[in-house]
C-alpha cells in the first residue's frame, strides 16, 4: 500500500537560494484525495505551524506526495 504524505515548499528570496522543505510524517494518507482534503479542512493550523517553524517565511506549496517517490527524489539528489 502506499503511503501518502504532506510535503510543504517555502517561498525563496532569489533563484539560487535553496528552497525549505517540511515533510509531515504524520499524519499520512492511503490516497492523494484523502491528503488533498485533510489539507484542505486543516490549512490554518498547517500554515500557523510552517510560519512559526520558518519564522513568518511563506509557503510556496502544499504537495500530497507518495513517501516512496519522495524518498527516491531524496536520495537521487543528494550532493
């Protein structure tokens, strides 16, 4: 079964400046659509966690991604 979960990009202050990421870990999904809607329905208390997390940067995007495709994005990008 795969294993669905939130992937959340923050805002850049120029091209060549490295995007933050958070990946929730918890909870996770047995589908996108169940994500997309549990996002959705929790949107405020996600942004509110982000903002305090990346102190007040903004979100770009919030991504329902499979752990697995993440994981092996993950891994062919390391430097």
């Amino acid at each position: 079964m795969t294993k669905i979960i939130i992937l959340a990009l923050m805002v850049t202050n120029s091209p060549l400046e490295d995007s933050d990421s958070y990946v929730f870990t918890e909870p996770h999904f047995d589908s996108v659509p169940e994500c997309q809607m549990f996002v959705s329905m929790n949107i405020q208390p996600i942004l509110k966690h982000l903002f305090k997390h990346f102190d007040g940067k903004r979100v770009q995007n919030i991504y329902c991604v499979p752990e697995k495709q993440l994981n092996q994005f993950i891994e062919n990008t390391r430097v």
